[in-house]
C-alpha cells in the first residue's frame, strides 16, 4: 500500500466525516435551540440545505468505502446504513 494512496483516502474520508458532523451539529443546533438562531427568515432553506448536506456526506463516505477501502486499507466495507461508529469493517480474510 502507498503511502500517498492511504494519505490521500484518508484525508477524503476525514473531510467527509467532517461534512457530517458540521451539517449534524448544525441542524441539532436549529431543532434543539431555535431562539439561539433569532429571527432568520431563511431557516427552513437553510436546514433544508443542511439535510442535503447530510446526506451528501454520507453517500460520499459510503462510496468511498465501497469501493475503494479494499485496495487502499486492505479491507471490504459493508454498509449498514447505522451511524458512524456502528460501522462494520471486514477484512478480506475474515467470513460475513
């Protein structure tokens, strides 16, 4: 495994992971403390982008996993569709 290869999955899988946690904490923020946000004309765009957002994160880090985790980490990622860190990795060697 290059060095560069597994720098360069790393940092995409971080940057999203990151994406998600920004759009999460931001939406928690909008549905958990709305007074903390004022008067904002736009909140419901906003949070709708936010969603988006959301979503997009976690597609990109499904896809990345998917197909690229075997050739750059050594392991096969299988979805779950749970959060983050209910995530299940298998390595190639193991039984599913």
């Amino acid at each position: 495994m290059s060095c560069v290869k597994h720098a360069l999955y790393e940092a995409l899988e971080q940057k999203y992971i990151s994406d998600k946690a920004e759009a999460i904490a931001m939406l928690k923020l909008a549905f958990d403390n709305a007074v903390a946000i004022g008067d904002h004309p736009t909140l419901l765009a906003d949070m709708d982008k936010l969603v988006c957002q959301l979503a997009q994160a976690e597609e990109n880090i499904e896809s990345l996993r998917n197909n690229f985790a075997e050739d750059v980490v050594g392991g096969t990622y299988r979805g779950t569709g749970r959060r983050l860190d209910d995530i299940a990795w298998v390595e190639k060697n193991d039984s599913v």
